[in-house]
C-alpha cells in the first residue's frame, strides 16, 4: 500500500460497477478499500488492481451490521489514513406484488439499502471532517424517484437512502463534505443481467462509463458541487 495516496472506500464490490469503480478510482491514483460480503471477487480484483500498480485493500463486511461495520473501517484507517472518498454501493433488490412482501424481504431491504449507507457514512463523515472535506456518492436507482407496482419494498428503502443524501448534502456541504445521489436509471451490464435474453450491451449502462461519471463528481470544485444526477441509457424511455 502507498501512503500518499488518498484512500476512497467502496462499500458493496462485485463484477459490476462496484469492480468498475475500484479500478477506475486506482487508475486515478486512490488506494482503494473495497467492502463486501464475501471475498468471492474481491480477492482476485484486488490481485489485478495490485498487478497494474494499484493499491488495493478488499475486506470481507456485513454492511448492516454496525460492529462489523465499525471494525472494518476502523482497521483500515490505520495503514491508509481517513477516507477521502466513500461510495455506498450495495444494495437489495425485490420486486413483488405488495401482499406478498413478507415482513423479513421488508426490513432486510431497507437494512442493505439505507441502515448500510447509514452506518458507513456515521463512521467516515467524522474523520472527513477532521482532514478538512471529503466525498460521498450514493448509488440510487430508478425506485429513488419513481417506483413502480411491486416495487414497494424496494422503492421505499431506496426513497429512504435519497433522503437521507439529500438531508447529509445540506448538513456537511457547508463543512466540506460533498454527498452526492446518482439515479441509476436502466440495467447495468453484469454477469447477472447478461443472462437475461433481453439485455443486451446496447440498452445497458457499462459500469466503466458510470465509474468515469462518478469520478467526475469526486473532483468537482466546492463552487460547482452536484447533490443529484440521473445516468441511463440512450434508448432508456423514462
């Protein structure tokens, strides 16, 4: 690991746009720290990022679980210092008719998609503070804002992290802390949306193309911040 480079956290990695933004934020020279459930991916993620000159940190985390949580971001400050950049990234998904959302589906989507985003952001914003600023990007999705029928478990936790992002935009803005909501509007290609027969690399997003908008939020001057912005595809309707 490099010390003199600033650490971003990425908290929910797989081969997606999780892996997509480890690698871009590593090109643009973060030592990045990844956070997942399970090191399925990350390990050998990491062992590329570390191949190519990279600094790369991955760590096996339940995001809801607030010790787990806590332990794992503190264990990563030692070595590369308080975070710069945190990007909440995980997330649950159910799309069901409303009477048939079990109580557990419920709650176990609000505890990935807004309880995660919580608990990361109460233990990094305090050290953000004390470096001077920082960054943190909330991925959304198209529930943020317009949730659909069957979608009540997921919009409403998904509605619960915007306002949460937006609630934290006005607090620490002011303070140095630039937290942005990106609405992720459209499928991104993925090992597990490739194998649906409708999707294809032309009607999805590619997660190198969201990783470089990202990127662009993370190095945006304080007079010219943005909370919120939407990415789809150019043959999305909305």
């Amino acid at each position: 690991m490099s010390e003199d480079r600033p650490l971003a956290v990425v908290a929910g990695v797989g081969p997606g746009l999780g892996g997509a933004l480890c690698r871009r934020l590593s090109a643009a020279g973060y030592a990045v720290a990844g956070l997942a459930r399970t090191n399925a991916y990350t390990d050998k993620l990491a062992e590329q990022i570390q191949a190519e000159g990279g600094a790369a940190h991955m760590v096996t985390c339940e995001l809801t679980d607030r010790g787990a949580v806590e332990q794992a971001l503190r264990a990563l400050e030692g070595p590369l210092g308080a975070p710069a950049v945190l990007i909440y990234n995980a997330g649950g998904f159910l799309m069901s008719p409303f009477d048939e959302i079990r109580p557990e589906e419920f709650d176990r989507l609000w505890e990935i998609n807004c309880r995660g985003a919580f608990l990361c952001s109460r233990q990094v914003v305090p050290r953000m503070l004390e470096r001077g600023g920082g960054t943190i990007i909330f991925t959304g999705a198209s529930a943020s804002v317009k949730p659909g029928a069957r979608f009540a478990a997921f919009g409403s936790s998904k509605f619960a992290l915007r306002g949460m992002a937006l609630a934290m935009a006005r607090e620490l803005g002011p303070r140095g802390i630039h937290v942005a909501h990106v609405v992720i509007d459209g499928v991104i290609w993925t090992p597990r949306s490739q194998a649906r027969p409708e999707v294809t690399e032309d009607n999805t997003l590619q997660p190198e193309a969201i990783a470089e908008t990202y990127l662009s939020l993370i190095r945006q001057p304080r007079s010219a911040w943005t909370l919120e912005l939407d990415l789809r595809p150019d043959v999305e309707p909305f």
